[in-house]
C-alpha cells in the first residue's frame, strides 16, 4: 500500500489530495469557478462520481494559485513531475 499523499487535479477545476487512508474521498485545496468547478472548497468529493482525475504538478499549483512550497516533499506527497 502506498503511504504517500496524492496531490491531485480533479474534472480539471480543482486541486486536492487524496490521504492513502481514503482513497475513494478527495479533500479539496481549491477550486475555480471559472475553469467550471461545480465544488465547494468545504467538501471534499467522491472519486466515484468524477469524470477524471490525474495527479497535479507543481504547475497545477501555480495555475491555482497555491503555493506548492509545504508540499514539496516527494517522501510525503506523490505528484506529477511533468
């Protein structure tokens, strides 16, 4: 089982993460509205009823304006590298 938190890109329009204790739920960082985000930056969203989801990289994390400073840990934090 991999340990390491998934920094993810949900349906393009949102920046979460996905803790390895629940896989299935991610826990939103932030959303654009102006990319089409339909969530909440206080839920957290079902794996099961999203279209896609990849893993983010450090530019995902300057296009939502969120640093990426604390999560550039790759022991802790799984991400793209691209």
């Amino acid at each position: 089982m991999e340990n390491r938190i998934k920094l993810v890109v949900v349906e393009e329009n949102v920046l979460g993460y996905i803790m390895p204790q629940l896989p299935r739920i991610v826990q939103i960082l932030h959303t654009s509205i102006l990319k089409g985000s339909r969530f909440s930056e206080r839920s957290v969203i079902y794996t099961d009823y999203v279209k896609s989801i990849r893993l983010a990289s450090k530019e995902d994390f300057n296009d939502f304006r969120v640093s990426f400073n604390g999560f550039d840990n790759p022991q802790e934090y799984e991400y793209s590298i691209d």
